[in-house]
C-alpha cells in the first residue's frame, strides 16, 4: 500500500465520526430516519455478532430489507450449529425463516461474488437439529436470487460497529484534504 492511501485510511478513521451515537438505540432511531433498502442489504449482509444483535434484529423486521442478506444470515447461523441452542438470537433467526417462507422481505438483488448461500451446509445443520420444522424452507428461499446487486451506500457499519460515511463519501465531502 502507498503511503498516501495509509495517510487517507488514517485521516478518515480520526476524521469521519460516526453519524450518530456507538448505543443500539441510537442507532436503530438513526436508521428508522435514514436506512434504505441499500443499506439495510450491506448492513445485514456485513453484520458482526460481536456488536450484538439488536440492530440486526431491527434491521430483520423490515420489509425493505433483502431476502437475501436475510436468507444469507439465516443459512449461515444455522450452517454454523448455532440453531440448536436456546436464545434471543435462535428466536430471530425462526423469525427470519418464517419471513422468508411467507415471502415478507424484498426481492430482486443477488449477493455480491464474495458472498455465498451456504445451501449444503445449511441442510446438514437442519438434518442435525431435533426438530427441524421451524427452519425448514422452501428451496426458492435460498436461491438462486437476482443477478447483480445494490450500489453502496454512503454509510456503514464499520468493524467497531457504528455507523459512519463510507471513506468514499469522505473523501468526496473533504476534497481539500487530498492532493
């Protein structure tokens, strides 16, 4: 990496302050102003467990949200075992597949080429549960989706977890800060 890309990278992580405060509640009133069928696809899509699941399950319960970053979640959860423990986070996710059987989030993107529908690995997780019922689903929620995918938005969630503008968008904002 060249140093002005380290200078920019640096610049931007002091500089670009998160859009609203790093607690669950801010973010979710901050998203229920300002979220889009766009980011909520990248946020869900992106989403870290280790910020907790809050957000994400705001993020879940809206329709604009994409049947595949929901559908990606979901297999990914249960493809990892997760599925035959107790908890909020096993609740949400029979949430998410009752709302992909009922067709309840949005169609029409795929995932990015970095992305994949663990399918496989998402039924053998199911075949190992005691009772599979709650998260059997119909082939079509896994795939395959759309081609192509959504622009980026001007927003994220970075690996801290808040959300802030994108070093694009910053730098876009700031062009005097770079030569």
């Amino acid at each position: 990496m060249s140093d002005a890309f380290l200078l920019l990278l640096d610049d931007w992580h002091v500089n670009a302050k998160p859009v609203c405060g790093d607690d669950n509640a801010s973010q979710i009133a901050w998203l229920e102003s300002n979220a889009t069928p766009e980011l909520n696809y990248y946020a869900v899509l992106e989403w870290n467990w280790d910020h907790g699941i809050k957000v994400l399950q705001w993020l879940l319960e809206q329709p604009e949200t994409s049947a595949s970053a929901a559908a990606y979640q979901l297999t990914t959860f249960v493809g990892a075992g997760a599925a035959g423990e107790r908890g909020v986070e096993v609740e949400m996710m029979r949430d998410v597949a009752a709302k992909l059987r009922t067709g309840f989030y949005r169609d029409g993107w795929g995932l990015p080429p970095s992305y994949e529908i663990p399918a496989a690995q998402y039924r053998e997780g199911v075949r190992r549960l005691p009772e599979s019922g709650p998260w059997d689903l119909p082939g079509s929620a896994l795939g395959p989706f759309a081609s192509g995918y959504p622009e980026r938005p001007d927003v994220m969630f970075d690996g801290d977890g808040r959300i802030r503008l994108t070093m694009e968008a910053w730098k876009a904002r700031h062009p005097d800060r770079f030569r």
